[in-house]
C-alpha cells in the first residue's frame, strides 16, 4: 500500500496559481477590476484579512489615517458608535471606542509568501532572484514585445518553451550558463514534477515553491496568465502559458545555482530546518483586524448616511418639466455626472438620463485601413456583429521621434544632427504651449467624424471572420427598445435625444485606456453613440417600436456625440440628416453644451493645485484643455477618482443633489417595471464594473507599492504591454499614485429605487452577481419608490434603515465653494 | 569679458544654496530652480551674443590658488572656449526645459525638495566641468556629477532595484574618478605642474615633454580614456546607463540621455591636444568607439523596453561621436553632441507616449511576416547573436565577475579579522610604523625602500575587509579611515616632505571620520540593528543622521568639501612616476573607499525599511 503522500497536482496548482496572480490584461485593454477578484467568494473583511496575510498587501487604510479622519469628523462619532453597537453590543461600545481609538497596535505586517524561498538567502547564500530576474524578465520581454524593438524574436509563431528550445538547438551563444540546464530543456520533457525534484526535493514543497516563484514576480506571471487566457489580447499574438514560464524560470534557477555552486548542491528540501507556515491556512480573525473592519465600516457609513439623508431631504416634489428641450443620454461614469447638471442647470427644461456608454449595442468596429477589430462593448460580452468604417478623410499623422530609425547607428548618426535639432525645438513649444500631437492619445481620432458606418445589414450573407457585418431591422430594433425601456424613456420624447458617448484624451499617459469608456472596453464611446442613433432614427425600426408600444414622434430625431471629459469637448455627429428645424434647435442646444462644458470644467479644476480656481469658466476651460495635452502632467484628469455610490433610479431621486461628481447614475424607472424584469440587465454589470473600478481605485489607493503601480514618474513602458520601473524590474498592474492620491477608499454603495423584495429576488438570479453583494464587495439599500424608506441588504436580507443625520446644507451658489475647497465636499442640496 | 566666467558658476552655486535652505513649499523651490536656471540660461545668450561677436576668443581665467608649496600648486581655473560654448548651451537650454518640465512634473511627489536640490547641485558640477580651465577643476565638478548622479538613480531610496542600481552605476564612476586622478599625477610628474588646458594646446610644450616620456604620454592618454569611456557608457562599461534610469523620467533625460552621458566626449575633446600627436591612442579611441557602436547597436535593436532601447541607441551614438574626435573632426563632434543631446531628452520625455502611438501604428500596419535585416542571417548566427545581445553582450555581468567577485573573493578571505584582531595588531604595527618613520636611522635603506609598498599593501587590506564586511557598519566605517592612515604612512616614507601634507590630507579624515562614526553609534542606539548584510532604509526615520552621515561619507571618500580632497591630489604627487606598484595600491584604495563608504551609506540609510511597519514595495518592483 502506498503511504498517503501529499502528492502535488500539477494542473490544480496551475490552475489555483493563475486563480491568485493579477488578471490585468495588457495596456491597451486596461479595464478596471477587483484587485483581490481571487478573494470574493469570501465576505469583504475575511477575504481582505486572508489576503494581506497570505501575501503581505496592506488592505485598508491605516490606524493613524483612519483616527485622523476622525478628528476631522470625515469618520462621524454617531456612525462609528452605532457599527461598533450593531456588532458588539451597545454594552461594548465605550470599550470597543477605546480600542478604537487611542490603544496602541503592533501593526508590522507579516506575509506568509516567499518564506520558502527565502532560503536560499539563508542557508545558500545565494541571491537567486537577482541572478534569475534580470534574464527571465528580459526574455519574457522580448517574447511578447508588440513593437518596441527593432530586431524582435527569432522565433515567434512558437509557444515560448520551444521557441527558446528551438533557439537553442541552433545556436553558438547560449541563454544558460552551465551545461545541465540546458540539456534538461533539450533533451528531457522538462516536467515541472522534475524539476522541482531537481530544485525542491520534497513533494510536500511542491506547490508552496511555485506560489513563492510566482509571486516574487506577480505582474510577469500575472500578464502571462491574462494572455493565456484571452490571447487575442495581444495584436501580434504569442502563445503564452503559465507552465512555460514556470519551467523556463526553474530552469534558470538550476542553471543558476550550478553557476555558484560548482561542486553541487542539494535540493532545498534538504536543508530546510522548519517547514514554512502553510500559505492557505486559514486566517484567524484578531481583535486588530476587527478594529480594522469596524473602521472601515464606519468610514463607509459616515459617507453613506450623508447621501441617504440628502435623498430623503429633498426632491419629493415632482419634477416634470411640460415641454422638453431636448433629452440627452449619458454613461452611467461618474465623470458625467456634473456635466449632467450643468446641462439641467444651464438649461432648466432638458433632461438627463444615465446608461452604460455602449448604449445597448454591441459590436466589433474595424476603422478604415484597420488591420484588426476593436471591441465596443463591456469586456465579457462576445458580439457577433462588425461595424465598418467607410470614406474615412482623417489621415494618420506620424511623429519621426517614434520612428525606430533614429536607434540604429548609420540613421541615428543622420537623425541626431538634424532632426535632433529640430527636437529641442518642439520640446521648447510643447512646453511652452502644449497642443495635440501624433503623440497624443486623443478620443475624437477613434472614428472620424464625417465617415460612414456599415450599421444596416445588407443581407446575411454579408459576414467576414465569421462576424455578421452590420445588424437586421430585428436586431436594431431589439436593441433600441432595451435601451429605451431599461432607461425608462418610452413617452414623451424631445425633439431631439442626444446620445453621448465619452472618451478621454492624454499624452504621455501608457495607462491611457483606463481613462476612456469602460463599458466599450477601454475605447471612447463615439462608435456606440452614432449607432444607436442610427438605429433610432431608421423608419423600420420606428415601425417596429410603435408595434411595441414605444412611439417616437417623427419629429423626434437621435443625435450622436462625443464628450471628451480629460479636455471638456463634444463633438456632435451626423448633424446633417437633422431636419430644417431640429438643426435650429441644434444649434441652439449646443450653445447650452458648450456653457455645461465650461462650467463643468471649472468644477474639475478646483482639484488641480496648479490651475487657479478663481477664474471663469472659459479662461478655466482653456487651461484645462491644455493641461491634458501637456507632456509634463501627469494627471490629465482624475478619472473615476473618488467614486463611492451607484444609484440606479429615476433621475429625480439625485437632481436635487451636488453629489461632488462621484456617483454612478444609472436611470431607471421602477414603475414601468414593476416584476423587476429589466433590473437584472442593469444590476447584473453593477459588480463588475462599478464594483470593479470602485475595488481598483480601493486596492490601489490603500496600498499602492504593492497593489497600485507605484508613482509613474520613473515608468518605463515594457514591450507596449505594461510598465515597470527601471529596466529590470517586474511589471506593476494596478493604478499609479497619480491616479488615486485624492480617492477616499470606501466601497461602493448602490441605491436602487425599487421595492426591497423585488430587488432581493433580482440579485439572487445569479449566483455571482450573488456574490458582489452578499459578500459585501459592494453595499446596498433598496429605496422604496412609494414610502422613500430605505432598506440596507445585509446577510442576505434587507433591514430598514433610517439616516442619522438630519440636517443637510441647501446652498444656493456652489461657486465659492469649488473656488476655495479642494477637498471631497459633502452631500449638498441644491435650490 | 574672463571675468564673467564666474557668473556662470556661481549662480547654480547660490541656487543649490538657496534651494537647500528653502522650506519644503513646491511653489518656493520651483521658483528659486526655475530663476536659476532662468537666468542662466539667459546670461548664456548675452555672453554668447557678445563673446562670438567679439570673435570668440579662447578665455582663460586663474582663480584662486588653493594650496600652494614649492614645486606644487593646486589652483582653480576657467576657460571658454567654443567646446564650453556648445556645452553651455546646450547644458543651459536643456536645463531650462527639463526644470520647467519637472516643475509640473513631481507636483506632489514626496521627494520634491530633494530632486531640485539635486538637480541644481547637477547643473552646478555640469558647469564646474565645462568651465574648468585645468584638471584639478574638472575633477571637481567630476566628484559632484557622481555624487547627484547617484542621488538621483536612487531617487526612490525606499525601493530596493534603485538603491542597488545607484551602488552599481557609482562604482563604474569611481573607476572613472581614479582615472582622472592617475591623469592629474602622471601629468604632474610630467609637465611639474598642475597645467592648464590653455597650456596643453601649446604644441612645442607638449611635443617636448613628450619626446622624453613617450611611455607616460601614453599612460595618461589611457587613462583619460578609461575616464570618459566610463562616464559616456564605452565598452566595457556600456551596461551601467539603461540601469541609472530609474529615477523620474525628466532626471534620466537630462542626465542619462543628454548632459552626463556626454561629458566623457567633452573629456576627450579638451585634451585633444595632448594626445593628438600620439596616433596609437588615436587610433584605440576610434576602433573602441567604433566597437561600442557596433555592439550597442546591436543590443539597442533587440531592446523591447522603450527606456532601455533609447539609451543604447545613445551610446551607439557616442561611439560615433567618439571615432569623431579621434579622427579630429572636432566641429562635426560637437554638432554630433548637441543634436543627439536633444533628440534623447526629447525622446525619453515623450517615451510614455509610445504605447498609444505604437499601438496605433501596429492597428493600422501590421504585418506579421515583417523581419528585420537580421533574418536574413544563417540561423545559427542570428540565434547566437540575438541571445548574446538581449544578455547585453554579458556586460554586466561581467563586471561582476572580473572586477568584483574577485575584491570580494579576496575580501572574503580575510574574514579572520575581527574587530578586536584588527585593534589588537594594526593600532601597535601603526604605531610602530611611525616610530620608525622618526627613527629613519635604525632601519637600513634597503628595507626602507619597500616599506611604502608594505604600507600602502597593508591598506589596502583594510579598505578590502571594509568592502566586504558583512555585519559590522562602524568596524567597516573605521577601516576606511585606518587606510587612509596607513596610506599617509606609506607616503610619508616615500618622500620627505613636510608635515603639513599629511594633515592636510588626514584633516579631513579625521573629523568627517569621527563625525560618521558618531552617526553610526547614534543611530545603533536607536535601531540595535545596523548590520551590512541587508538594506535597512533608516533616512526614512532619521533623515537627520541620514544626512550628516552623507555628508560625512563625502568628506572621507575626498569629496571636495574638505582639504582631504587637495590631500588625495598631494599625496598622489609624492608618488614617483617610476612606482606604478604604489600607484596601484593606492588608486585600488581610493577605489574600493569610495565603494566600501556608499555600501555602508546605502546599506544602513537606503534601502526598503527594515520595519514593515511602512508602505513597502515588493523586491522586485
């Protein structure tokens, strides 16, 4: 009988190790998402706690912040006594409050990842990540570089294993440095059982090994695994596997090791003097990690309650505005949220609604003279469908600084003695006055603006890749009445609905994707926006909606745009199919876009020191619009910073609000579905998305060494897929300091108007959108939409839940606050 | 006219003085860097204007003489002339832009003060090299480009890959420092003076001295090449300059893509007339930089990351620029200079931008049967070379393992000294040896004539034991001061000269030494633990004691803020031209000083902090 070995698993360990390592795709797909997704089947703060512990990442902000936000009233004292209350008793609270506050905590932290290894280091003496790293980061480079260098990989078409091997059998210089590992990646099947045989020796080691050899570099394992996974991820693609990398490093460590030690050495196992901690034993819960959690909650809370108290303050009068101007539909960002005011502000009989910036259609877009197809809708949809663009007149301008001429040593010599010079030149106007540039990542160049899209299907033959080009009447149909009834606009139509897309510009910026549309995977929305108007406007589909029982006056037309929220622009498409008297409202709308757009930009940039607040909205707008061209800054914008709420009801529940531009606003209207039918299309991408980028900016702001991308001051862009620091270092996922520094970690609370049991039964049709919820990643109350009481969702059911605070501050002019407060403002009410 | 040359000096000095005062406030430090550089580069385009109206004649200015014996005098120099002209301009310029560039750029970056502080101590050593007049002044300038340079890679002190990188790239300077160094002492042996750059464009001054010393022209020709090949990135030391790009990318442009990188070029251009007569050393200075260009290019090719590839297609370019002055085109070198000065900076400033346009271009052109040249190679040759070049041609590496792992070995086997061991035999054998130095009498000749070397060897032992020490900070802090010591020893028994030499140079010894010393045993009070063998990252809590200490390190490695500085410069001069043997030792030494003292320095001060207490980046990031 065989005695019962831990026996190690290679497909289970692969497989749980791609579960943990990071799942950021490459740059140009950056899409937001839970940086500990390998933990959300567990509740929020165990998952948080298991997670630092296993691998060393800070989880919340620490003691001394959270206490000085208490002392700056940021952490209410009433909402701090009621969490402690509600789970420890009201007995407990002046205990748990002394805790709280004032005892003092060891908080080193300690990791559990990395204590096997580490022993090389201390019975070897041996250094063997910095001989290893260096090497392997280089040629994992090389391998998946997508157009930096000039000379790429001999062998490309191959997997990396036997592209190295195939190098190697033809070769006079070789990657090892010693014989033996070599001949293992020649002349054995290099088995990772093998190898760590070889390295290891104790199977019982096994998978601990590789956990700690991963993770001494997350950001390479975890783009190789995210290609592994999605390979068209990559433009030029490369098959990638965790395996690969894994043996390729193993042999690097043996050869490394023959290196130092020439007269032999022993497997680790050996010389192991205790056995490392198991990496997922379970993390017991600790009076300090209870103290964390109550804080957190209570930091959560004291923003929360405020929000629900201005709901129920205010709007109960119905806002139905008789003859409306014009209706414009935006994306749920929290980007558009002001800009939403402003509109209503400036033009008192429009209204706004709020809907995920794909507007219900999805598609692959492939620009004219494209060599691959870009995706325009949210990340996990698959689409069926290609949208072409035809008589495109923009022509693609070059910048000869990119050029790869310039590196090579007879071009180079020409290049430095002339366009050197005129180098300086350009660097002395651009920052002196900073334009748009080849160089600039720019959201109105994702489709130009005068070509045409093949959005009418000709006939269902027409098919390319195996994509159907264009949509039937059907389908358009479909597609317009979802967004229609989901948004709750099916009466009463203006004489023109905008639909705005958005999308972002920035120079300089690698992280640029992860400005633009999330819900059109990381790409500007403007596609998206014209589509669906052109949908809207097609005579059949108007047919069959009136059959559906949604009719848009003739009259009524759909206009497509796009908002580009770094610089504060729109641009309008299709203008000339307007009709003689909607071109006149046009253009009478615009004026009132273009005022939005001012003051909307003034409210921006009271959060950047270096812009003067004081100045009106024009001078601010100019300054801003430069600002985001500029080499030198590296915040274009703030991006989804400082986003803490989703609110999934009609528009009248938040326009009596200033919410601060940190709320996602999806509209919705409860009476028009009562079973709750809709709902789920709109809750289901809550998590993913809103959760996703609300977890992101979390995770990266309360530790941004080692779940951020650190400062990207000293970034170096490797082979276009990710950034690190210097040449030799790992690749760092995760948002840069710049990007977070003025985020408030707290998670994202979602208020839907509806009725509680209707709500309940939505988000259990699913059980992973289950999961956001009931494991608390993200929060949630339930509105009543007759009685206004609110119902927070809590283990599994809801209780109501009454705000603390009173009284909310109605401000008449929110000027000189924006001019003198940089800061988060709190929940306002507005006349 | 001469007199401004001062100008140009002492207003990066008042600006680094002012900013070093200045409170950490953004507003306040951009404004002292940006009226400094400001106004520096608009007294630039004055004097330029006036000087090449007035026929740009070659300005010599003798500032004050620091020291001064008989046969021996240590002054400082300027000069000006069109090889300043184009250095100052694009210096100033470049500077300019980078600074306003920065302004923005590090808004709310936590080490703001200290990256204008260092940026102007930069521009200030910039314009120390580009005016000086002699070597002596030069040298200046020299130390203090190296000292920001690594200040400034391990800008982001609390990561461990800087950190390691700034002890690496200011080990190949050191190289280049005791190059410069053996330059001013054979040169001093030669022409018995401290010469002016004026004075070597004399051809019959040269030509004479050289007719009778062929063989020290030569050595001096060599070392002023190891010196620029070491600060422009030439063979074999190509590796260190994509590793100093890890400090903000305006710093790395100005310093790694345009004016640091560069000054090796400008070394070789002001003692073009020196060695222009000597065709051999002609001829090596072509074919390295004819060598360099060909293999960097090559790695440059196989680059895949943007920083990386930038930087070896720069060396390349110096390579060029090299073959350039060798051939005595010196007109073309300088254009060469300044164009690629620009075209770097300007390329690394954009180089995040590569990503969308890259990615742009890739969308609209890809081809996947695209190849370059290279594939058309026999397979063999193409794998091996590619290998061969995405491993950098071994460089670094080697590095490690000829120059080093050798030390290091050797070091290693002198773990029998224990701190007691080493009090318990040198403080007696040291005592003896100056017994004997005022008891000449009892020893015969003979054996005096070897006790230099004896001397010299022993410490040099010293300085080997402190480099590789493992644990103890202050054991390995006070054998660098103890071969200071043996090495006056040793000179003073190779020429009788009077006592004051020897003061001058232990001065500075002594009191940074002791000063270091109280910084380590303060500091020890604090944290118990400040054993060399990981990187604490104490400057985080003790930034005071981080910074005396630094400045303690600099006074004991020679910087010149003590009189150790002339003291190093003297004492070389009391070395005959005949003794390479000594001069090895010693120059070995100041070496392995400079190495041993910013270990220690990196070791206790740098480094991710010991206490997890703090946000901490992983290793390998």
């Amino acid at each position: 009988m065989k005695s019962p070995v831990p026996s190690f698993d290679e497909q289970h360990v692969l497989h749980e190790l791609k579960h943990y390592l990071p799942e950021q795709a490459a740059l140009k797909d950056f899409i937001h998402q839970n940086t500990l997704h390998a933990f959300q089947n567990l509740k929020f703060h165990e998952a948080v706690r298991t997670a630092s512990q296993m691998f060393g990442y800070k989880v919340s902000l620490s003691l001394d912040e959270f206490r000085a936000l208490y002392k700056s009233q940021k952490i209410r004292a009433d909402i701090l006594e009621k969490i402690i209350s509600d789970k420890k008793g009201t007995e407990r609270v002046s205990e748990w409050k002394e805790k709280i506050l004032s005892k003092k905590y060891d908080t080193a932290a300690f990791s559990r990842i990395g204590s096997l290894r580490a022993n090389w280091k201390r019975e070897y003496h041996i250094d063997l990540d910095s001989m290893v790293h260096p090497i392997l980061f280089r040629i994992l480079c090389s391998y998946l570089d997508q157009g930096i260098s000039i000379w790429t990989f001999p062998v490309k078409e191959k997997s990396l294993l036997s592209a190295i091997r195939e190098m190697e059998r033809n070769t006079f210089a070789s990657i090892f440095r010693k014989q033996r590992a070599r001949d293992l990646l020649l002349k054995s099947s290099c088995e990772i059982n093998d190898l760590l045989k070889i390295l290891v020796g104790d199977e019982s080691l096994y998978k601990q090994y590789l956990f700690d050899q991963q993770f001494a570099h997350q950001g390479w394992s975890g783009i190789a695994s995210a290609i592994e996974a999605l390979p068209d991820m990559l433009l030029d693609r490369r098959k990638i596997t965790v395996h690969d990398l894994i043996v390729f490093e193993l042999l690097l460590e043996i050869d490394s090791l023959d290196y130092q030690f020439v007269k032999g050495w022993e497997p680790l196992g050996n010389k192991l003097k205790s056995k490392p901690e198991d990496l997922f034993a379970e993390v017991p819960e600790t009076e300090l990690s209870e103290v964390f959690s109550i804080w957190q909650e209570a930091y959560d809370w004291s923003y929360y309650d405020e929000v629900l108290a201005g709901i129920s303050l205010g709007g109960t009068e119905k806002a139905e505005v008789p003859a409306k101007t014009f209706q414009a539909m935006f994306c749920i960002d929290d980007r558009e949220c002001s800009f939403r005011r402003y509109l209503e502000k400036t033009d008192p009989s429009c209204e706004t609604f709020g809907t995920p910036g794909f507007f219900s259609v999805e598609f692959f877009f492939q620009p004219e003279d494209g060599k691959f197809y870009t995706k325009l809708c949210p990340a996990p949809v698959t689409p069926k469908y290609l949208i072409k663009e035809m008589e495109s007149t923009s022509k693609r301008e070059k910048d000869l600084y990119f050029s790869k001429h310039s590196h090579s040593f007879y071009s180079g010599w020409l290049i430095s003695q002339t366009l050197g010079f005129w180098s300086a030149v350009k660097l002395f106007v651009n920052i002196f006055r900073p334009s748009m540039s080849p160089a600039t990542a720019s959201s109105f160049r994702h489709m130009d603006k005068y070509s045409k899209l093949t959005i009418e299907n000709k006939s269902l033959a027409d098919r390319e890749n195996d994509l159907q080009v264009g949509f039937t009447v059907e389908e358009m149909a479909n597609r317009a009445e979802s967004l229609l009834r989901s948004i709750g606009l099916v009466k009463d139509f203006a004489p023109i609905v905008y639909l705005v897309g958005h999308g972002s510009s920035s120079v300089n910026n690698p992280h640029y994707a992860a400005y633009d549309c999330g819900a059109c995977s990381g790409r500007a929305g403007s596609v998206n926006s014209r589509t669906m108007c052109f949908m809207a406007n097609h005579p059949a589909v108007r047919e069959i909606l009136k059959s559906r029982g949604i009719i848009i006056p003739s009259t009524t037309q759909f206009v497509g745009a796009l908002h580009d929220t770094s610089r504060d622009e729109v641009m309008f498409f299709d203008e000339n199919s307007l009709s003689p008297q909607n071109l006149q409202n046009h253009n009478k709308n615009e004026v009132v876009f273009y005022n939005a757009l001012d003051l909307n930009s003034k409210e921006r940039a009271r959060r950047f020191e270096l812009i003067d607040s004081h100045l009106n909205p024009e001078k601010t707008h100019e300054k801003v619009k430069m600002r985001s061209v500029s080499l030198f800054e590296p915040r274009p914008e703030l991006n989804h910073a400082t986003n803490a709420l989703c609110i999934v009801g009609r528009r009248g529940l938040t326009k009596h609000l200033f919410l601060d531009r940190r709320a996602f606003l999806n509209s919705y209207d409860y009476s028009i579905d009562p079973e709750g039918n809709l709902l789920f299309g709109i809750m289901k991408p809550l998590g993913p998305v809103c959760g996703g980028i609300n977890l992101e900016y979390f995770f990266s702001r309360v530790d941004n060494y080692k779940l951020g991308a650190g400062t990207k001051l000293p970034h170096n862009v490797m082979g276009l897929i990710g950034v690190a620091n210097g040449i030799d270092g790992d690749l760092r996922p995760g948002l840069p300091s710049q990007m977070i520094e003025v985020h408030d970690p707290v998670r994202l609370l979602i208020i839907v108007e509806h009725f509680p049991e209707v709500v309940l039964r939505t988000i259990q049709k699913q059980a992973e959108t289950y999961e956001w919820f009931i494991n608390e990643w993200v929060n949630l109350v339930a509105m009543n939409p007759e009685t206004r009481d609110f119902f927070h969702f809590k283990d599994g059911g809801f209780t109501p839940y009454i705000p603390l605070k009173q009284h909310i501050e109605i401000i008449t002019d929110l000027t000189p606050i924006l001019e003198a407060e940089e800061d988060n403002i709190p929940v306002l009410l507005l006349p | 006219m001469t007199s401004f040359l001062h100008l140009f000096i002492l207003l990066p000095l008042a600006g680094f003085i002012l900013s070093v005062l200045a409170p950490k406030k953004e507003a306040l430090l951009s404004q002292i860097a940006f009226g400094t550089v400001g106004l520096h580069l608009l007294s630039t385009i004055i004097f330029l204007g006036y000087w090449l109206l007035h026929g740009y004649p070659t300005l010599d200015l003798k500032d004050i003489v620091l020291f001064r014996t008989i046969d021996y005098e240590f002054f400082i120099d300027f000069s000006f002339d069109m090889i300043t002209a184009t250095y100052l301009f694009v210096g100033a310029f470049l500077t300019f832009l980078v600074t306003i560039y920065s302004r923005y750029y590090l808004h709310r970056e936590s080490g703001y003060k200290r990256f204008f502080n260092t940026i102007l101590f930069f521009y200030l050593g910039y314009n120390i090299i580009i005016f000086a007049g002699n070597l002596e002044t030069l040298f200046i300038g020299w130390e203090m480009l190296g000292i920001s340079s690594f200040l400034l890679i391990a800008f982001y002190r609390d990561r461990y890959l800087p950190v390691k990188n700034a002890v690496k790239v200011f080990s190949i300077y050191r190289i280049g420092d005791v190059g410069l160094i053996l330059t001013m002492w054979m040169s001093h042996h030669l022409f018995h003076e401290n010469i002016t750059f004026l004075k070597l464009n004399n051809y019959e001054l040269v030509h004479e001295h050289l007719l009778t010393h062929s063989w020290i022209g030569v050595f001096i020709s060599l070392m002023i090449l190891i010196t620029a090949a070491a600060k422009s990135a030439q063979l074999p030391f190509s590796s260190w300059l994509p590793r100093a790009m890890e400090g903000p990318t305006p710093s790395t442009a100005i310093f790694y893509g345009s004016l640091a990188v560069h000054l090796g070029v400008f070394l070789l251009l002001r003692t073009f007339p020196f060695w222009e007569q000597q065709f051999s050393v002609r001829i090596l200075i072509g074919a390295l930089g004819l060598a360099t260009t060909l293999i960097t290019t090559g790695i440059a090719r196989v680059q895949s990351s943007i920083k990386s590839q930038i930087a070896y297609a720069s060396i390349a370019q110096i390579g060029l620029i090299f073959v350039e002055v060798a051939a005595g085109f010196q007109t073309l070198a300088l254009i060469h200079f300044a164009g690629n000065a620009f075209l770097r900076t300007y390329q690394l400033l954009v180089s995040p931008s590569v990503v969308s346009y890259l990615i742009r271009e890739q969308f609209y052109n890809f081809s996947p049967r695209e190849r370059s040249i290279e594939s058309s190679f026999p397979k063999k040759i193409q794998n091996g070379l590619y290998i061969l070049c995405v491993k950098e041609w071994n460089l670094d590496s080697s590095m490690y393992r000829y120059l080093w792992n050798p030390l290091k070995w050797v070091g290693n086997k002198l773990d029998f000294l224990t701190l007691n061991r080493v009090v318990i035999f040198f403080i007696p054998a040291y005592l003896l040896g100056i017994f004997i130095l005022y008891n000449e009498e009892m020893i015969s000749p003979g054996v005096e004539r070897y006790l230099p070397f004896v001397f010299s060897f022993i410490g040099l032992v010293m300085v080997l034991k402190s480099f590789t020490e493992r644990k103890l900070a202050r054991m390995s802090w006070t054998l660098v001061m103890m071969n200071h010591f043996w090495i006056a020893l040793a000179i003073s028994f190779n020429e009788h000269f009077t006592y004051e030499h020897t003061m001058l140079y232990l001065s500075g010894v002594v009191v940074a030494g002791i000063l270091g010393f109280l910084c380590l045993r303060r500091l020890k009070s604090f944290e118990n633990n400040i054993d060399l063998d990981q990187f604490h990252g104490h400057s985080h809590e003790h930034p005071k004691i981080a910074l005396v200490f630094l400045l303690s390190c600099l006074g004991l490695a020679g910087f010149p803020i003590t009189p150790t500085f002339i003291g190093e410069d003297l004492i070389f001069s009391h070395i005959h031209e005949n003794q390479p043997i000594l001069a090895f030792f010693i120059s070995l030494s100041f070496i392995l000083d400079g190495l041993a003292i910013i270990r220690i320095y990196a070791r206790v001060f740098l480094g991710p902090h010991v206490k997890s207490i703090y946000d901490m980046a992983y290793r390998s990031s």
